[in-house]
C-alpha cells in the first residue's frame, strides 16, 4: 500500500511508534524513524534487519527548528522524498495540579505540541515543493474527554486535535492531508507491565472487553497514509474501543 513512500515516524522505537515503522515497512515504505537516544533507535533497528535497505534511524531534537530541517534533509538525501510524517513521539502525566511544577507542564508542551508545529513546518515546505503528502498525528481517546489527573496531557492532545484540523484546512490546497488518530488504552510495554487485575478493571470498562493492541492502532495509521484515504483530512479516526475517560 505504500510502495515508493518515504516516511518519517517519530517516536519509532517502541510502542505505537514501532508498531507503525513494522507496518509501513511491511506495506513497502522507506521509513526514518526517530527516538530519544541513540541507544533505542540502535536496539529497534537491531529488531527490523530485514528491511535494512529501507530503515534507517536518528534522534534529533524534536522542537529544534534546525535539527529537524537537517535531519529531514537527510531523508530527503538517502531516499529522495519525503512523503508521510508521523507525529507520534509523547510522553504522559499522571500529577496532580497540585503538584504539577510549570516546568513539567513546558517539558510536555515541548514534546507533545511543539515538537508537532515543528516537525509538520519543515515537512510541509519538502511536501508542498513535491506536490503533496500525507501528515497523521498521534491524539488520544483523552483529547475528547480530558483526564483527571496529568492535566498537561489532554492539554497538548486537545491542542493536536486543533493543529490537526488547522492545518488541513491550510494545507489542502497543497494537496497535503493532516490527520489524527485517537488510540484508547494500548497494550504498549507500559500497560503490558501494569498489574493484570488492573487491565482487566480498565478492560472492563471498555465496551469492546479490551485494552488496543499497537498492531490495531497502526492500521488506522497504514490507511490514513494510503490512497485508500485520499479524500479524507481533519479528520481525528478514534481507536479505542469505544472507551469513555
Ligand atoms: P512509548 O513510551 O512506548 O514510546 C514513546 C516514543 O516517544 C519512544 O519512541 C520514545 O523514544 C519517544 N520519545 C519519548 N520522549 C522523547 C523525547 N524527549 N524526544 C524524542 N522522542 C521521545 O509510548 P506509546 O504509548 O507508544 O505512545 C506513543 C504515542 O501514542 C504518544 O503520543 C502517546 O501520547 C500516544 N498514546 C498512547 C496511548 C497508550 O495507551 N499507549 C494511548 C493514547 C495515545
């Protein structure tokens, strides 16, 4: 399905990310996926050899104007386009606004909406040059509802809801779509390592009996990108469930 395709994912190491990366690879992109350290973006590279020709891993800063500029050029360099970028590194909160320092809630501003304006500036003006492309953020079920504690979180996903639906109506004529998915609770290494008697309490409160599997929340990630949604942008594709916060 994407046979030709150059994509960009950040957050590539694990989780969602990685999940996406297989994906892609799998459907016949080149994909540049991004990480925190070198050390994670080497350790999942060690995991995807046999498409060693197609993947290739760095770890700029996020929000920098000038790293990212210089990191997509690279991409543009080794496989001549860059086509789809995903926004999907973020980090979550958990504390209380009692607690919650200002230099917290600026570190997950940074992350999980910046780092989004940032890389999406830089990957529109390769895109518009080429005609087109694709951009799909990482939301969550938690940008429809909020949460109740880590205020900063839904704060930024409501935020990247807002970007998303923004900047489609900016870029359309660009022929570049931007697009969202909103993931429920996703089976990622943390919530693999919660205690089974709590995914069965969230499991349960979820009208589908389960907790995501990252493979589930990828495909909606492989269809935005395709010409299977050619005429889909602003949108936000909820994979959740049907979960309530
Ligand atoms: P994860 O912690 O497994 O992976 C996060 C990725 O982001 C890693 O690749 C990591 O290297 C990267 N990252 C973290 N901090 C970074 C930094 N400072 N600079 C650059 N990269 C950094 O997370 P995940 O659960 O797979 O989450 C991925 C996305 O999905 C996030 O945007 C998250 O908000 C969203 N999400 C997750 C869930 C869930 O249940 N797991 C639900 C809804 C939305």
């Amino acid at each position: 399905m994407l046979k030709g395709k150059t994509a960009v994912v950040t957050g590539g190491t694990r989780g969602i990310g990685f999940a996406v990366v297989k994906k892609y690879l799998e459907n016949g992109a080149n994909v540049v996926l991004t990480g925190s350290r070198q050390e994670t973006v080497d350790k999942a590279l060690e995991q995807l050899k046999e498409y060693k020709d197609r993947v290739m891993g760095i770890c700029p800063d996020l929000a920098s104007p000038t790293e990212i500029e210089a990191a997509f050029a690279k991409v543009t360099d080794a496989f001549g386009s860059l086509d789809i970028l995903v926004n999907n590194a973020g980090i979550s909160a958990r504390e209380s606004i009692y607690d919650y320092s200002p230099d917290d809630f600026t570190k997950i501003l940074d992350l999980n909406l910046k780092s989004v304006f940032i890389c999406s500036q830089a990957a529109a003006k390769i895109m518009k040059k080429q005609g087109g492309g694709v951009i799909i953020n990482t939301s969550s079920m938690v940008s429809l509802y909020g949460q109740a504690a880590g205020c900063g979180y839904p704060a930024t996903k409501f935020a990247v809801n807002g970007l998303t639906k923004s900047l489609a109506r900016e870029l359309g004529r660009d022929q570049i779509r931007v697009n969202a998915v909103a993931p429920g609770v996703t089976k990622t290494d943390m919530v693999a390592a919660l205690p089974t008697e709590m995914v069965e309490r969230i499991s349960s409160t979820i009208p589908l009996g389960r907790v995501g599997e990252p493979d589930e929340i990828a495909d909606a990630f492989l269809y935005l990108a395709s010409d299977m949604a050619s005429y889909v942008t602003g949108a936000i594709l909820s994979v959740d469930g049907a979960a309530m916060t």
